[in-house]
C-alpha cells in the first residue's frame, strides 16, 4: 500500500529537484492537443536521466464518446506503464511538460490519488539550467501495485451537472463562453460552472504565481475551497492543475469529472451554456 508523503507540495522548483535529485525520478509529460508527438520533443532534447511517459498509451483509457477522450486506464494498464519506466511505490516523481505543468499535472494528480509522491516542476523544462539529452534513458524495471482510481476523488457527468457543486472549468475563456471549440462538438460549457483558466495560474515564464494571486484567481469565481468542488476541462488533463493548485494552498482534495467536455459535449440530451 502506497504512503503519500503529505509534506511534499505538488509543485516544486529546479533547485529543490537539484539537491534532491538521488532520490527523485524525473518524467517527461510532454502531450499536444493537436496531435504532435510528446515522444518527438522528448528525443529533441530532455532533462537528462527523465523518463518519457506516453499520455495516450499509460494515462489514458480508450477514447470514446461515451467517457471522452482521456479517460482514466485500467489500473493495471497504469501500474504497467510506472513498472515499464521504472517507477516503484516508494519513488518520488518529479513530472515536467514544457507547459507549465498543466499537462504534467495529470500524471502528477493520478498518483497523488492512489498515495503516491508526486509533484510538478514548477516552471517545467525552460526551468532547467542545463544542457539538454537527446538519448532514451533506461530504467530497471519497478515494482508498482495497481489499485482502483478512489471513488471519492471523482465525479460522472451526473454529478457534474447536478445542483449542490460547485463546477470549476479550466479551459481558456474562448472555449467556456463557446466563441470555439477546436476539437469538441458542441462549444460552450456545463451550465453553472465558473470558469479558472489553469494557465492563469502561472506567469509569463510558465511559473506558479505567488499565493495570493492565486487564492484571488479562485476567489474571484467563488472557489475557496476545494470542498464540494468538482474540475473539469476537455477531458481531465489540465483540470488536474486547478486540482493540485488548491491542494498546494491548502483549500483541500476537490473531485475530478475525467470525462470533461469531451464527454458532455457528446451528450446532446444535456443543456449547454454560453457566456
């Protein structure tokens, strides 16, 4: 059974990952929208002794209409992807994107769920003073149990939709108001919810603004506290950033709606609202 270490913040910088860095694995999130190869940019040029991590193969389930387009794998298929980059209950992840962590936060939020250290690093690969490796690097094989996603940590559609929630949507304001929606059916969002744009949690460099900055982010649609909170996105990625953001100011777990618009968009029995 894994043991989260509660003292570790889900966001932490270069230099904390540097003094810490024997005991710490380092992975490499990197996932487009539009379809271009994480894998690609990874052999470009990565954090030396990272591992890759394929969002598609191990973070996700098969897409559908019906669960949206990252749902959430088998655990075992997930527990098989941390084996296979040599990832073990015990370790202590450090995950990156070059997005600011809101694509890192994914994979950050699914082990935090199941009691796992994890964390972002704050300011992803631009935050890395080095030189960048091209070469794969190899792991020995973990040793990491599959456990079933934690019901209280997730909401269904119904949920989502329903009156007593608060419903917090991360994606950028042109897509909840519905002015586009590059990917999905029908634009617009779940009538209301209020929007946070997980990046702006973050500065011009694709840092975590201070504190209080973020807590006003928040407080400004109404969220101050995590309780009886629920976030989505277009399919259960970036919500995870809003998720570990009020963790780290101490607001609390709130619950993820994995299938995000993806899903409710596809379910035209449901109502749409636009700004």
């Amino acid at each position: 059974m894994k043991t989260c270490n509660a003292a570790l913040d889900p966001f932490v910088d270069w230099q904390w990952c540097a003094s810490n860095i024997a005991r710490i694995i380092l992975v490499d999130t990197r996932w487009y929208l539009d379809g271009s190869s994480g894998k690609a940019a990874y052999d470009a040029g990565h954090i030396p002794e990272s591992v890759f991590m394929d969002m598609d193969r191990w973070l996700s389930g098969p897409a559908s209409k019906e669960q949206g387009r990252n749902p959430l794998p088998d655990p075992e298929i997930f527990a098989e992807g941390m084996r296979r980059a040599g990832i073990s209950d015990s370790d202590i992840v450090v995950a990156y994107d070059d997005a600011g962590g809101v694509i890192a936060a994914r994979l950050v939020w699914m082990l935090r769920a199941v009691g796992g250290n994890a964390a972002i690093l704050d300011g992803g690969l631009a935050s890395y003073p080095g030189v960048l490796a091209t070469n794969d690097t190899e792991r020995p094989r973990g040793n990491f149990a599959a456990q079933a996603w934690p019901y209280e940590l997730l909401a269904d559609i119904s949920e989502a939709s329903a009156d007593g929630f608060k419903v917090m949507d991360a994606r950028n304001p042109d897509r909840f108001q519905g002015r586009q929606d590059p990917i999905d059916p029908r634009p617009g969002h779940i009538p209301g919810a209020v929007n946070v744009p997980c990046r702006e949690n973050l500065d011009s460099s694709g840092r975590l603004l201070a504190d209080e900055r973020l807590r006003e982010n928040f407080q400004r649609a109404g969220i101050d506290s995590a309780a009886d909170t629920i976030a989505y996105c277009g399919s259960g990625v970036t919500a995870c950033h809003n998720l570990l953001v009020l963790e780290h100011l101490g607001a609390g777990k709130g619950r993820l709606f994995v299938g995000g618009w993806s899903q409710y968009g596809h379910a035209t029995d449901r109502p749409v609202q636009t700004a």
